[in-house]
C-alpha cells in the first residue's frame, strides 16, 4: 500500500485542483464569525490545494466525512488517494503515515480521539519524533497526528485523557493546543508546513463554538508561529496561563475577578511544546502572581513544568505561591455529577486567584 501511494501522491496522476475558498469570505465586514470546525476544515483545504503532497487519513474521515465532520466535503475535492478512510487500526494507519512521510509526503493522521492513539504511540515516539536525531538530520519526517483531546462529556475514564503532557514529555515532537478559531487555522498550517512531526490536540466541546475572525485569519497565507504563546487579556494583578477549552475558563474567571477589584492577565499557550517561556515569565514578572489551568493530571503535567520554569526563572518576582488547577488525580469517572467535580471549572480559578491575591476568605474567619 506505502508503494501505491507514493507512486499516486508523487506522481502526476492528481485531477486537477480546485483552488480552496472560505465559505466566510461573502460574509459582511461587521460579523465575521467561524466555528472551530470550519476553521480546521477550510484550513485542511487550504494547505491540500496549495500541497499536492498533503493528504489525510484516518476512521470515517472520507465517506462519512469525518466524525466530528471536519473533512465535510473534501472527499468529493480531492478523491480517495488523498482523503484515506481506513480500517479501525491505529497502529497501522499511523505506522503507514510515517512511513509516506519517511518518502516526503505531508501526511495528516486523524485520531477519531487520542484516547486511541495508545494503540499507536510506538510509531509516534519511536518512529516519527526519532528519526530526525537517529538519522543525524538527514531523515525529516513532516506529519501531523491531530484529533479531539481531553475530556468530553460522559464518555468515562477511557475517552476523556489530556495527551498534552504526555507527548510534550517527548523530545522530537511538537505539540500543539488550539483554543479559538484564529488558533486553529493558523495552526494547523503551521503544523502541516512544519518539517517535523506535530502532535495537534483539538477539543470535541469547541468545534462547534463560533469565535470572531478577521480578513488576515480568512487569508490563505494566514498562519501563526510554533512557540509562540497568545495574550488573550492583559492584566497587572495575576497571570492565567491555560490551553484549549481552559482558556475559556481563564477568560470567564477573569471578568468575574474584575468586579473584585483583580485584574488578571490571561496566556493562551497554543503551543506545548515548545512552550513559550520567556512570554509566561514576561508577565509573572509584571504581576508577580501566577495561576496555571489544565483539564489534565495533576502530577508531571504541562502546569508543573511552568512552575518550574518560573521558580527557575522569576522566582525572586513572585509575591505569592504559584496555583495550580488541574484535573483530579483520578480516572474520570461516567456519571455526571462526578465527572464535573473532576475536570477544571470557572470558580476553582476564581478562588485560586483570590488566594494569590490574598482576597480569599479563610475558613476559620467564615466560621
């Protein structure tokens, strides 16, 4: 199968391709408004117009149009050698992706949930984040493994993991983490264009949350730098670094601190790894606070390696203990009651930065 596809993707078989177009472009100047899955798609359009050598692969992804429908309609664009439905196997179809990518394809492996890409984690460390350093620079191997990630909602312990520190633990890969629309355009053609394998960790809860979007992001040539993280407010009284659906959460608890009297500043990492240090200590040095939101585990997660980066960095600047909210150590549990009280929400954050700010209460106080 590798052979025929690089004999059809290489070759000059390919029919002749459409130029891609946002749907959004006839829309007026004063409401521009994108789902996050509009913006994955017309950005996956976009870069397989532009590349004849990208192409996506994975469950469901072509005739049913994906099952969170961010291929809809490329099947009918670009036909079967580049939109790739394939059996549920995992360990093949990304073992078959690195292995087109080794031949110089841009392949785009979609995971219906990275909950599933255990089954495939060995192609992803071993073979795609390796391979460069093994082979002494002489082997790039420019693919994207992108998916939803995190908990979704009563799916149980087995669906709902964040992948984010998991990967971003592996030298070789780059990890990535879209919140809005704007992030998710622009990232995943950054993703797709990079030489190296990108892990994109998308979030089922946001594909169908519309955000704002400007005629540079509506752009075909629109994409956002790796590494670089996002000022979504800036504040002077505590930093809120988040990722992915958190970043919501951030932005929630910030206006509710803002009746307090607490003006926080909030981070959109967009980019795990690498992460941007020198933003996040930037502004723990302007405010002297620092909060760090993740759906994930608590221990070894994206949260500790920011403290440890401050505390390495910045710590002479703080004027309280860092905070971290994460995800309870626990599997996530089904019922939803539960399943609430495990994952991050807008008042832990709010109470976290009262407490850095020394506005919190104390209980024996309220007693």
């Amino acid at each position: 199968m590798l052979g025929v596809v690089r004999q059809k993707m290489l070759g000059q078989s390919f029919p002749k391709i459409r130029p891609a177009v946002s749907v959004l472009r006839s829309y007026s100047s004063a409401a521009k408004q994108m789902t996050v899955r509009e913006a994955l798609n017309s950005a996956l359009d976009e870069e397989m117009s532009a590349d004849p050598k990208v192409f996506l692969m994975g469950e469901e992804v072509g005739e049913y149009q994906g099952a969170y429908k961010i291929s809809k309609g490329l099947l009918e664009k670009y036909g079967p050698e580049r939109v790739r439905d394939t059996p549920i196997t995992e360990a093949v179809f990304a073992g078959i992706g690195v292995g087109t990518a080794y031949y110089g394809l841009k392949p785009v492996v979609e995971f219906m949930t990275f909950n599933f890409s255990m089954q495939a984690i060995d192609h992803i460390i071993n073979s795609a984040a390796k391979s460069n350093y093994m082979s002494a620079g002489q082997m790039s191997v420019p693919i994207v493994f992108r998916g939803p990630n995190g908990a979704a909602a009563g799916v149980g312990a087995q669906h709902s993991q964040c992948y984010a520190a998991w990967y971003a633990s592996c030298p070789g890969l780059k990890v990535l983490t879209p919140y809005s629309s704007e992030d998710a355009r622009g990232m995943l053609k950054a993703a797709i264009r990079d030489p190296d394998p990108v892990v994109f960790l998308e979030n089922e809860l946001l594909y169908g949350e519309p955000f704002p979007v400007s005629d540079e992001v509506l752009d075909s040539s629109f994409c956002l730098p790796i590494g670089k993280a996002k000022i979504e407010r800036v504040g002077r009284d505590v930093t809120i670094t988040a990722f992915s659906k958190m970043v919501g959460h951030a932005l929630k608890a910030a206006e509710i601190l803002e009746k307090d009297g607490i003006d926080a500043e909030v981070i959109n990492l967009r980019s795990i790894r690498p992460l941007d240090r020198s933003a996040i200590n930037a502004s723990v040095r302007k405010t002297n606070r620092l909060i760090t939101v993740e759906e994930g585990f608590p221990q070894h997660g994206v949260g500790a390696e920011i403290c440890a980066s401050v505390v390495e960095e910045s710590f002479a600047y703080l004027d309280a203990p860092v905070e971290r909210i994460a995800g309870a150590d626990i599997p996530m549990p089904y019922a939803a009651n539960l399943e609430r009280m495990a994952v991050p929400q807008v008042e832990d954050i709010v109470r976290a930065a009262k407490r850095a700010c020394y506005r919190s209460v104390p209980l024996a106080a309220a007693a």
